[in-house]
C-alpha cells in the first residue's frame, strides 16, 4: 500500500519494535546498535528507567494546561538550566528549529528594545544548519533547501566557515549578532577551533553585537560538556537547545541572559505546547542523569575510548577512511566513498549511523554507552569496510 506520508524522507525498509540502552530490535528480532541515536536525540539511549518512570507518573498528572496558567514542571527546569549555564532566561519550544528561530527573534528584539531595530541582520557560516523553518533554512544559507519556498527571508550574511576575516568585514550599522554551530552537524562534524570561537566573542563585545549559539545537536552532555561552547572558555548572549534535552520526548529551549532577553517582554513570543508538564518532567529527568556528578567526565573519557577506535580503523582502512573528527561522542568519519554507500555498508553489520555534509558519517552514540559497546561498534565500523573493499568500493 502506498505511504500517506509526504514523500520528503528517503527512509530505510527497516522498523523497530522496541528498544533497550544502546540497541534498537526489528520485527524479525535482529539487534541493532544504535550509533545514530535519532539524530542525536536519544541521550540516554532507549528505554531509559529514569525516563520511562517519569513519563509514567507525568501522564497521570494534566498533560497540557497551555501557558496560561502557571506550569510547575516548566519553572524548575528553566531553574535548572540556568544553574547549569551562562543563561537567566529560558523559553521552551518544541524543537530546535523553533528554539533557533526564538533565538533569532530574541537577538533582534534586543536591539529593538535599545532603540535600534534597524540592526536585525546575523552573520552566519557557510555549512551550517539551523533548522527547516523559512528563517532557520535562510540562516543556514544551503540553496538545496531554499530552492522553491519562495523569497529568501532577508537577515543573514553568510561568511566562509572559520573565515574571522570576513565576518568582521560583514559587521555593519544593521548588524545584529552572529549566529553558529559550535561544532557544524549537518554540516560535517566541523568544530570551529577554539580561538576562532574567543575572537568571534571579542568582535561581539567590540561591536556591541550578540553571540547567539545554536547547540542544538552539540549541547546537553554530546561533547563531554554541558554545551560544547564551554569548552572554548566563551559564554554566549543566547543558545538554543533540543534534540538531546528530552531524550526522545520532543522539547526545544531558547536561553539567553537578562540582557539579551530584555526586548522579550509580555506577548513578544509565544508557543501552545511549549513548555508543557509531559515534556518538561521528561527535560529534568534527562538533566538528573546528564548533570549527576561525573556523568559528563564519563562521557569525555569515552569520547577518548571511541576517538582511539576510529583512529585505528582509519589507519586499517585508509582506502575507506580519509580523516575522523569530533569531540565527546559526536564523531564523524569523512570517508573516500560515498557517505551514504558506507552508511549502508554499516547498516547491513546492524551499525546504525546518519550522513552528513562533507561526505561524512556521523556517529552520534547515546551518552550511556559503555566500553564494550564503543569495541562492538568498532568491530563493525571495520567489518563494514572490510565489505566496500571487497566490493571494489576503495578509490
């Protein structure tokens, strides 16, 4: 029978079951290891206890009261947030393109509040994606996504990726802030070097501009910090969060400081489920397990474990494998084949994995993983090149 689905997905002719840590079973029982997680989504993995119990008792409590009306669940983790971040403010959405657009409209709003609503306009990076919304696929600038929608929405000046040069001859009197991926997804697994990321913050102080964040696929734990910014030493004006924040419960988070929110004022934004009590009980049960002490050490130390992995299936396979970059447990494999040739080759060993730009595979493990698992995974990343060769797939 033909799909009711809009046909926008090239989906694999596989589905599962059910799911427990790491691993995800099909219909016919086989084991998958999850290396994809959802797109970064499912921090915790699969099946959670802390998760699955919190869900439990939240559907017995009133699932949406809308933001009419005081939501506990949303107060303490906005609470939580800002004691474990640069923010003061946080406003909860329902996915990380809703969160970057709250970002975007928070930084324009800023100036606005100071009296110059003519600077509007965010310099953002050549790969980058920021979500599928009119203005997140504008900020993004790929022509790909664009094509077809219609006029581009105006407000973004795109500057080669890393390229500090051409950002600050991008600053001018209608510029607002400059908008970016710590380490780019979508866009490769690219981490801007830490430098690059202080003296991106220097020109923002020197200008009076914003440093807006988009940790979407980054922040809460993947890097081995909370968000991956930290790790440069810089605090950001605003950031927005998603995907891992729920662990597969749909939430998005915009956080900003007291400054960078002041033009956010009553009726200024606005969402119907954001911020409801199933997804944000879900938000703090994931922050009970991301923020217990040493979760985040373990996730570094593992981040080092699988690096090592990669870097001795690369020197194994240098016909496959051109080069490995990431940080924590968000890696990517820029390969001499096709992505998606070794992303399949991956999933016929029951390695689950997400392609990227740049001819990249992203590896994107749940946090919980452990030692054992990240040795399966190499094992399989080997078998699944071990199997291009023998197919002649090496250049």
């Amino acid at each position: 029978m033909t799909s009711a689905l809009f046909p926008t997905y090239a989906r694999a002719d596989l589905a599962f079951e059910r799911g427990e840590g790491a691993w995800l079973f099909a219909a016919n029982g086989d084991r998958y290891l999850d290396f994809g997680g959802g797109v970064a989504v499912n921090s915790l993995g699969h099946a959670h206890p802390r998760l699955v119990a919190t869900l439990r008792a939240a559907i017995e409590k009133p699932w949406h009261v809308s933001n009419l009306f005081q939501i506990p669940q949303a107060e303490r983790l906005a609470r939580r947030l800002v004691d474990a971040t640069f923010a003061d403010r946080v406003f909860f959405s329902n996915s990380g393109a809703e969160a970057v657009e709250c970002a975007i409209k928070t930084a324009r709003k800023f100036h606005a509040a100071n009296g110059a609503p003519e600077r509007f306009r965010l310099i953002t990076f050549e790969g980058a994606f920021h979500g599928r919304t009119l203005a997140t696929l504008a900020a993004g600038g790929n022509q790909k996504y664009i094509d077809g929608f219609g006029p581009k929405v105006d407000g973004f000046d795109q500057a080669p990726f890393g390229d500090l040069d051409a950002v600050e001859a991008l600053i001018g009197p209608n510029t607002a802030g400059v908008l970016l991926e710590p380490i780019q997804g979508e866009g490769g697994v690219r981490a801007f070097p830490h430098g690059f990321l202080r003296a991106v913050r220097e020109l923002c102080d020197r200008h009076g501009l914003l440093l807006v964040l988009d940790e979407v696929q980054t922040g809460v734990g993947r890097t081995g910090s909370f968000l991956a910014i930290e790790q440069s030493g810089v605090s950001p004006d605003i950031a927005a969060l998603a995907k891992g924040l729920g662990g597969g419960f749909p939430i998005g988070a915009c956080l900003a400081t007291e400054e960078a929110a002041k033009g956010m004022t009553l009726g200024a934004h606005g969402s119907t489920f954001g911020g409801n009590p199933l997804a944000t009980s879900v938000g703090a049960a994931v922050l009970d397990v991301v923020l217990a002490p040493g979760f985040l050490e373990r996730v570094a130390r593992l981040g080092s474990v699988l690096r090592q992995s990669l870097a001795q299936i690369e020197d194994q396979h240098p016909s496959i494998i051109e080069s490995i970059r990431g940080e924590g447990l968000m890696f990517g494999i820029k390969t001499r084949v096709a992505n998606t040739e070794f992303a399949a080759a991956a999933l016929k060993e029951k390695l689950l994995t997400i392609p990227a730009g740049d001819n990249v595979v992203r590896l994107l493990p749940p946090l919980i993983i452990d030692e054992q698992e990240i040795a399966e995974a190499a094992r399989r990343l080997g078998d699944a090149c071990a199997r291009l060769r023998a197919n002649g797939a090496a250049q």
